[in-house]
C-alpha cells in the first residue's frame, strides 16, 4: 500500500487539524458508548478525556512510531460492571475501576518485561502469517454485526427502542456509506484524505431533513436525529455551561471510597480485571500485526512489542485515572489509517490533543452524541470491512493448497465469525482470543506435517 502520508510526515497545520478531527469521528463513537453500558453516571466526556492521554503516552511509549489511538476498551466492560457489584459505594466503585485498570496495565508490563528480555522470535514462530492473517481478518468480521445492527437504527428512542424506519436509517447509513466511498476513490486531496467527515456530514444532513419532516408532520418513522443534546445544553438558560463543561473525572469521586476498600473487595477486582489483561494480550498483537502491514514496518520489532504495551498498559492506567475505561488499540483508527492512506503519527497526537480539548467543549460533545446510530453505521461497514480486507491481505503469500495451512484458516474464521466464546465466571475470552488460541494450536499440530 502507498501511504500518502508516511508515519514521520508532518501535514500543514490546517490539513492536520481536519485530519486529526477525522481520527476524532471514528473512534469517538465507541469510546463515549462504553461508560454509557456501564453505567454509575460515568461520563463519556472524560472518557474521552482519558482515551487522548492513554494515546499521548502511547506514542511516547512507541518512539512516535505506531499511528493508532487508544481508545475505551469493550472487552473490559463485564470488569468494569464487577466493580460496581454488590452494593457498594459510587465512591468505591470508581475507585475499583482506577485500581481494576493499574492491575490489567500491571499485565502488560510484566509481559513488555519478559518480551524485553526474550525478544519477539517466540511470536513469529507462535503466530505465522497463517495464524495471524485470518485472526485480524476476525477482528473486522467479527463486527459486521455490530455495524449493521447500527445501520437498521435511529437515535430517536421510545422504551429504548428506535422508532424511525429501517428503510429510513439504512437510506441515511448508506448515503454515509456511498459519499465516503465516492470521495476515497474519486476524490482529490481533501475528499481522498478526509472522506469520513465528508461521509458522517452527508449523511447527518439527509437524516436531519427526515427528522425535520417527521418533526413538521409527526410521523415517527421519519424521526432519526435525537436533538436532545442540544435542548440540555440551554436547559437551565444559556450560561457558561452551555459551552464548556468539566468532565466529571473518575479520580474526583474514587478518592472518598478509601474508607471502604477492603483486601477482599481488591481480590474481586483483581479477579476481574487480570484475566481479561491476558486475553486482550492477543488482540494487542494482532492489532500490531495489522498496523504493522499496513505501513509496512514491523512495530514489534521497531520501536518493539515490550514498548507498545508498555503504551498500551500505562495509557491504559492513566486513562483510568480520569475516565474509568482501561484503553486498548482501536480497529476504527486502524482502519481510517488503511483507508485514507494517512499514517502520520503527528495526526494522532493532534487527535489525542483534540479529544483532551473537546472533551470541555459542551456542544462538540452534543453534536457526536446526536449522530444517528445509522449514519455511524456506514462509516463502520467502511472501517471494519478494511480491518478484515488487511487479515485476508496476510495470507496472500501462504499456500492454502496444503491442508496444513487449510486447516488453521477455516479454523480461525469460522470460530470466529461463528462468535465462538468462553466464559469463566467474569472472565470472557472473546471470539478473536478463542479464534487466535485455536488457531495456534491447530498450527502447532499441523506445521510439521509434509505434503507434496
């Protein structure tokens, strides 16, 4: 793939602003959902807050090497609902959550340890191109669901259902879907370099004169935009409030819950919290792998897998610190580096810079959470089709005429796009942790077997 813009480049300011607001738009979305299912009251302003300082230690931890942003982790949200369990005091469970995340990044340090020291050879040997190739393919695939469940749905909720028609929100998530692809393939300097924002506005305009109409009309299926972001804003009058607003940061209210914490309930949220670090682990690295083909540099060699988890465990602690979420690798910023071919790392740092800022901002905040769940639904087909279309490209290079390598692929898709999953009381290994496990040990059985 030929970058338009490689990992040390550094775009004028004003391209870089727009650029970093792109990255902002794709990983925003999930970052600000994770708080809202866990619930507590946690704030997604300052998990968005937390999610642009675990990605500036990030990229400190990588030399400014690996382009991605970190982002709320979903595969800790069974952890982070543990917390809470039981009863206890919002003031303890946020204090669970800080403590949860400095016990998973404790995890990943130990682990950048041993790789400083051991070296990665181990990883190449463990999980070739025919383990790695379909398990990042997985990662893409296994969200299809996840995208089109958001295309068939408006904001606007009765009973927390949406009311608007499928037929409506599809139209809009497909106009989304249609403008990114026309401006990706079409378009020339801005539209190629930014065609999400282009996509998101397309399509947040045609779902806004639906709502419009249905508003005028009172018909209900044409009501896609929940403006109700807005309205908050001015609530109680317009005042300072309405235009900026203190993230209500994790640590403000953790720090009344040491009079409560107990050895026990530190044993509880060790128990939650440790396991999920491990399986994570391997989405980590597949992850890397992705990146790593994309900008064609091997970042587990250079700048080195013991210094992106160290990024990824230390932001993540961090992270936790103000906005309660154990931050991971996101798959959308992946995903946007692959399609717009813009792997400058300085684009992530302004997007981290940015998130940090517009976390304050009140009507920023409101715009994204008003968004149609429809119009972000398209922008994902995009996303996660090329996450998977990255996998497939690994492979290309392995002979899936010998049964040995056969094997190990069918094993992995299918497991994975089956959503294969193991549950040990609070411990979840995901279908992409289940499919990469199965996938090594299938390889491992067949990798010395000798066919003509």
């Amino acid at each position: 793939m030929k970058l338009i813009y490689e990992v040390n480049d550094k775009p004028k300011f004003g391209k870089l602003l727009v650029f970093a607001i792109q990255q902002l738009l794709a990983i925003m979305t999930a970052t600000l959902v994770v708080p809202v299912i866990v619930g507590n009251n946690m704030s997604p302003a300052a998990a968005l807050f937390g999610a642009g300082v675990g990605t500036l230690i990030y990229v400190a931890f990588t030399k400014k090497k690996s382009p991605v942003f970190l982002g709320s982790s979903f595969a800790f949200i069974g952890s982070m609902v543990a917390a809470f369990a039981g009863g206890v005091s919002m003031a303890l469970g946020y204090l669970g959550l800080i403590i949860g995340a400095v016990f998973a990044g404790l995890v990943y340090v130990l682990i950048a340890i041993i790789v400083k020291f051991v070296g990665v050879g181990w990883i190449n040997k463990l999980m070739p191109a025919v383990v790695i190739g379909p398990t990042v393919a997985i990662i893409g695939l296994s969200l299809a669901g996840n995208a089109i469940g958001d295309l068939t749905t408006g904001s606007v909720k009765v009973d927390g259902e949406g009311i608007a028609s499928p037929l409506i929100t599809v139209l809009c998530g497909l106009v989304t879907l249609i403008v990114t692809i026309i401006c990706s393939t079409y378009g020339k300097k801005s539209g190629k370099l930014i065609p999400f924002i282009y996509g998101i506005l397309a399509g947040y305009a045609v779902a806004s004169i639906f709502t419009i109409i249905g508003n005028s009309c009172d018909i209900n299926t044409l009501k896609v935009v929940d403006y109700s972001a807005f309205s908050n804003l001015v609530k109680d009058g317009v005042n300072l409030k309405t235009f900026l607003q203190l993230p209500d940061f994790t640590f403000l209210t953790a720090k009344d819950g040491f009079s409560n914490l107990s050895v026990s309930y530190i044993g509880t949220i060790a128990v939650a919290y440790i396991p999920v670090a491990f399986v994570v682990f391997a989405e980590h690295i597949a992850d890397h792998k992705n990146i790593s083909s994309i900008i064609e540099k091997d970042l587990l060699e250079d700048p080195g897998l013991h210094r992106t988890l160290l990024g990824d465990g230390v932001g993540s602690m961090f992270g936790a610190v103000f906005g309660g979420c154990p931050n991971t690798t996101y798959g959308e910023s992946i995903g946007c580096v692959a399609i717009t071919k813009n792997a400058s790392v300085y684009t992530i740092i302004t997007a981290a810079v940015s998130a940090i800022v517009v976390s304050f901002i009140a009507p920023f905040i409101a715009f994204v959470n008003s968004i149609p769940s429809c119009v972000m639904g398209g922008v994902c087909m995009a996303l996660y089709g090329f996450i998977a279309v990255s996998g497939l490209k690994m492979v290309q290079g392995v002979d899936l005429n010998q049964n040995k390598n056969l094997f190990v692929v069918s094993t992995i898709l299918i497991s994975g796009i089956g959503g294969l999953t193991l549950s040990f009381g609070k411990v979840t290994i995901t279908e992409v942790a289940c499919a990469l496990i199965l996938g090594i040990i299938v390889n491992l059985i067949c990798k010395n077997a000798k066919e003509d």
